[in-house]
C-alpha cells in the first residue's frame, strides 16, 4: 500500500489535524522535519498536480510519534524492536527510501499505538465487513520466516483502516483521544 494512502486514512480514522501530524512527524530522527506543504503534497490523491510520494521512514516516524502520544516513551529494559521484514512480494509499502517497511510492521505499529488487543482487532474488521479468525489474525503479528507467517495483503490493511474508523466513531476506542493529542488549537483534555 502506498505511505500516502496509509497517512490519508489513518488520520481520517483518528480525526488528526495537520498541526498534530506535523508533530508527530517531527519527534523522529529525521534530518529535517516536514513543512505543512509536504503534508499538503502527501495528501493530495496521487493523480492530483502537486502529489509527492511520503517516504516510508516518514511513515514509521510518524507511526512511532502515534505510540509515544498514546503510550508515552518505552522502557529501555524492554529490548529493541525487531527487524523489519522483505517486502518484495506485493503487499509491502511502496517506497524506495525504505524497503523494510511493511503493511503488517504497520498494522503492529497501529495496534501498539492504540492498544488494540484481539478482540478489539476482530470487532474492528467486522466493522469493515470482515470475518478473519483469532488464527487468522495472530498470523499478521508473527515474525517473517516463521512457519505461520502470513504478510499483511493492501486490502486487508485498507478494510482494517476503514474499520478503525468505524470503530472510534462507535466510541469504542479507549482512551482515545489522548491527552496530549491538540485539535483545533485546544489540547483534548480541555474537551472532555
């Protein structure tokens, strides 16, 4: 799937504004964080003038802003992430600045970020009008080369997004928004 399309509909599902993109985008290692007109070339659908493809490690940056707003900085007795998987079969993320980002590193990064355990995951894709089993599902979160391994296909990972959706504007999604999240200039916890 492309980064583009992955950013579009995850910030559609959790109703993020530029501002909080922005920042996420910025808490990563990235020489240079993106100016709001890279965002706005990052939105726009790929046969619109002005599109400009998001690089993958831009995605993970912004995935990894997502966890630290929503479960704060990691332990460091924890370990190190694993490695990412090959993408060379048809449902990796399309983009040439990194090759080892993938559809399921990204449905593990989402489900970390918003603490989905199982039962959120099915609910979620029987939302998207899915029926995928407790096998089925475990199987996405394996590590690559192991016996039950199976990658992340594009539409899966497109049902899944438009599920989330479905599932935060049913309210299920706890403790979303968080705290830190800004919307609008006003931070969420003035909202509640």
């Amino acid at each position: 799937m492309i980064t583009n399309d992955i950013l579009r509909r995850l910030c559609y599902a959790l109703q993020l504004n530029d501002a909080t993109v922005l920042q996420l985008l910025a808490s990563g290692p990235q020489q240079s964080a993106p100016t709001p007109a890279d965002l706005a070339a990052w939105f726009l659908k790929d046969d619109e003038a002005g599109f400009r493809p998001m690089p993958g490690g831009q995605l993970l940056t912004f995935l990894d802003g997502l966890i630290l707003l929503c479960r704060g900085p990691r332990d460091e007795a924890a370990g190190t992430e694993a490695p990412a998987s090959d993408t060379s079969k048809s449902g990796g993320i399309k983009s040439a600045s990194n090759p080892a980002a993938d559809n399921n590193l990204v449905l593990k990064k989402i489900r970390i970020a918003l603490s989905l355990q199982e039962q959120d995951l099915l609910d979620i894709m029987q939302l998207a009008g899915i029926s995928v089993s407790k096998n089925e599902l475990s199987a996405l979160f394996r590590k690559p080369g192991q016996r039950n391994y199976v990658e992340c296909m594009d539409q899966f990972l497109r049902n899944f997004l438009a599920g989330l959706n479905r599932y935060r504007q049913a309210g299920k999604l706890r403790g979303w928004p968080p705290a830190g999240l800004t919307r609008g200039g006003a931070t969420t916890a003035s909202d509640s």
